[in-house]
C-alpha cells in the first residue's frame, strides 16, 4: 500500500455548492488537478448539470468557471493509505476537516458526494453538522451506470449554483 494525501480545496472561495470525491486517483494526483484522469467523466457531468461546456475548458479556465458559479471541489479524505485508485482499495482513512469547512463557509447549501465511497465517508465525518447532503453517483468509467442516468442524477446540483 502507498500513502496518498488529496488536494487542497479549488474553485469559489466563498462556495454554495461543494462537491466531494473520496481521494483522487494516480492521473490527478500526477497532475495535481481535480479529475484528470481522460476517462472520468466529472466535468462533462457538472457541465450538463450547470448548462455549461466545462469539459471543453482547459483546467485552469474550468476553476474560473466553478468560482463563478458558487461552486468548491475537494475531497473527503485527507490521507490514506492505497494502491491504485480505486476507491475500495483505501484504507486507514484520515478525513478532511469537512466539518469545520462547513462551519465556516456561510453561504454553503449543499454538499454533493461523487460516489458511494465519498458519501459515506463523508456523512460520517460531517455528521448533523452540514447543510443539505447529496449523493450523486460515481463519475469514475469504473463505475458502470449509463452516462444519461448519471446525468440525470446529477441535474440537482443546478439549482444550488449561482447562476451564470
């Protein structure tokens, strides 16, 4: 097993909308960019949900993006041990400090998990105190739904994004 850490949060500093994986994998953590990986398919979903091409973007100008629109990206682990990237694979999780991220972005109204792992990960370490939870499902290729049902799924986060 190899430790691994996640990234500092990105997008608005002052965020409505935070989206929550459970620990990036190998291709993002290389790259040090949130969901870097060709095969994901976060920004083509976000995208769809905020009625934006995000996927088109390069990264740089995707951050811009979510900062305009209210919205964070982090992670709930903060350390972990893995091999590969797959989300079974974590173990000996340290969790970020959600809680106190919470605590202190005023403006926050929503919390979206991108996948199982994250969401129950992140339920425990936000426990009652968070605004409304939301458990969307995996954007990893590994994760077999049907883009269009994902995408479905995720259209909820539209409306907890400052319009564009």
């Amino acid at each position: 097993m190899t430790s691994k850490a996640s990234m500092a949060p990105v997008g608005a500093a002052d965020a409505r909308l935070l989206l929550l994986g459970s620990l990036p994998g190998d291709a993002s953590l290389t790259a040090q960019r949130y969901y870097a990986h060709p095969t994901n398919q976060f920004w083509r979903l976000l995208g769809v949900a905020l009625g934006e091409e995000l996927a088109l973007l390069d990264y740089d100008s995707r951050l811009v993006r979510l900062a305009a629109r209210g919205v964070a990206l982090w992670d709930v682990v903060e350390r972990a041990e893995r091999t590969g990237s797959l989300d079974g694979a974590i173990r000996q999780v340290t969790a970020n400090a959600l809680a106190e991220y919470a605590a202190t972005h005023l403006r926050l109204a929503a919390i979206g998990f991108n996948g199982q792992t994250a969401a129950r990960l992140g339920r425990r370490a936000l426990g009652e105190t968070a605004p409304r939870m939301i458990d969307l499902p995996s954007s990893s290729a590994a994760f077999t739904m049907a883009f269009a049902d994902k995408s479905e799924r995720w259209q909820v986060l539209a409306g907890f994004a400052d319009p564009a």
